[in-house]
C-alpha cells in the first residue's frame, strides 16, 4: 500500500436519490431527454466502505445483494475506481469495497448512482488525491445521467440530461416513506414509452420551503411525467400509489425517477408508524423511512 494511503476503514450512507418533481421538457439528438428535477436525498441508502487491503476487491452484502453482478466489471464502483485511477494519474488503488446493497436495484431511487458517487468521495478521502470539481463531475456524469448530482447529497434541481446543478432551496423538516413493489423496471424502457418530451418547465422556487405544507403546494402544481408511462408498464405502482393516498398520514406521494419505487411525505412523528403499518399490510413490498433530508 503506498504511504499516502491511510489504514482506517471509511464508511458512508450512500444515500437513495428521490426526485420529488421531474419534468420532461425535451430531448437531445443522442436520445437522452432533457429535464427538470427537484432531488433529495433522504437518510436511508446503501453503504460503503472502503479498507486498505491488498489489491482491489469488492464484496457486496446487504438484502439486495444477489440482485447485483458480483464479478461484472460493469458495477458502477468499480467502474468509479477505474474511471477515478485513470483520471487522478494514480495506480487503481489497493482497497476492499463493502457495498450493503439495501436499496432495491433498478427502482427510481439512484443505488447504483449515489453507490458509485459515494465511492468517488470516499476514494478522495482515502487516497488523499483531490480531483478539481469539473474533473471529478465528468467523471461522475461519464459513469450515469444521476452520477454527479449524487456527488453531493443535498437537495438540488437538476437541469440539461442531469449534469446542470442548483442548490435547491432549504426543505422543511419532513419524513419520507418509500415504498417498492419489488418489480424492478428498465429506465431507457420507461423514457422510451413517453407520450410528450417538451412539457413545461419546473414553476419558479421560493427562497425557502417553510414548512410541510409549502412544499406540498408546490410540489402538487409539479408532476413527475414518467410516473404515467411507468404505470402502464406495471401495474403495481397504481397499487402503491392508491395505498400512499388512502393513507390520511400521508400528505402527498407520487412515483420516482423512472420507478418503480414511490414516496410519501409526511410528518417526521409519524414516519415509523406508517413503515410499520405499511409491512403489516403489504409484506411483500419493500419499504423504507427517514427523514426526508
Ligand atoms: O445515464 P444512464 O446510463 O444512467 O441512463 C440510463 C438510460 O436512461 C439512458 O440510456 C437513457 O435511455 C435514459 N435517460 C434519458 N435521459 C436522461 C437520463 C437517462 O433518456 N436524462
């Protein structure tokens, strides 16, 4: 292990991206779709952790461990570790990854997305190597449209295909339940399957979202215009969506990205109970809460 390296194990939440609004307003000539996305990030995610060891080495635990591709060299971290040796000038670095997969794959919610942004900062950390800001937003936006908004998990509005980022304006406190139907879904399948690209525009933001209810009222004039052709597709995020509305904790839910997972805001107070209730009801989903940021 060169000296530079440190010999602490560093671990972080890699945390689940939920785009509370996103609007679809065009597309690009290469097929990407422009859009227009209000993003957080709730404190419920996957973790990584990263240790000296002798050569590079990933082991994925967690509940959605099977779900992902052990040895493929198409997992988003070790294409992260890769793509950051390679532009940091450095040897791929001898470090052990511990992915616990805990977010469902392919579900609307950036895992794979936020795993390989977390890995990118993580690798910073452990390396000592900094890459400027623009190197290392390249890089994440080379590895996924929501790489490099996943770089910094607060919330942001996301513009062009996802690279164009704002801090987003400061969100009451809030808790979130996320519920999935254990279908996963395809993104390009869900892009490809929209009516409309040119919708229109996020509504202005204020400075501020005060409380729960101004950012409902905004969020209720918004939409996420992938939720429809999503439902066409699968069935089962009607069948979550109607139990989130029937729910008279729940203040507001909608779908998000390119699903299957949707959300729920509600009080933080009741955020637990509505978790409980809802495995109650429905074993065979998955869910999760948190605060929403
Ligand atoms: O960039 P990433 O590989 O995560 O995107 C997966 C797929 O989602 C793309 O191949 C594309 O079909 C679709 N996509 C899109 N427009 C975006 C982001 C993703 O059409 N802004």
């Amino acid at each position: 292990m060169p000296d530079h390296q440190q010999t602490a194990v560093r671990a972080e939440l890699a945390r689940a991206k939920v785009n509370l609004a996103l609007h679809i307003t065009g597309q690009r000539n290469d097929g990407y779709h422009l859009l227009e996305s209000l993003v957080a990030f709730p404190q419920i995610g996957d973790r990584i952790a990263l240790e000296p060891s002798e050569k590079l080495e990933l082991d994925i635990d967690g509940p959605f461990a099977r779900e992902l591709d052990l040895a493929g060299d198409n997992n988003l971290v070790l294409r992260a570790v890769r793509g950051f040796a390679e532009r940091a000038k450095i040897d791929v670095p001898s470090v052990k990854i511990t992915l616990t997969k805990r977010l469902p794959v392919a579900s609307g919610i950036g895992g794979g997305s936020s795993d390989a942004a977390t890995t990118l900062r993580l690798l910073e950390d452990v390396t000592g190597v900094y890459l400027s800001d623009a190197d290392l937003h390249e890089l994440a936006a080379s590895l996924g449209a929501d790489v490099p908004v996943c770089l910094t998990p607060e919330p942001q509005v996301m513009r062009g295909i996802g690279e164009d980022l704002a801090a987003a304006p400061l969100l009451p406190a809030c808790g979130i339940v996320l519920v999935n139907p254990k279908v996963t879904l395809e993104t390009p399948d869900v892009f490809g399957a929209l009516d409309k690209k040119n919708n229109p525009q996020l509504a202005k933001m204020p400075d501020a979202f005060d409380d729960i209810a101004a950012l409902i009222a905004y969020l209720t004039n918004s939409r996420n215009d992938l939720q429809t052709p999503a439902m066409s597709a699968c069935g089962a995020i009607g069948e979550v969506l109607n139990f989130l509305q029937g729910d008279s904790r729940i203040l507001f839910s909608r779908m998000s990205g390119s699903g299957a997972t949707c959300f729920g805001l509600c009080a933080p107070t009741e955020m637990r109970a509505i978790e409980t209730d809802l495995r109650t009801a429905h074993p065979d989903w998955w869910i999760a809460s948190g605060p929403l940021s």
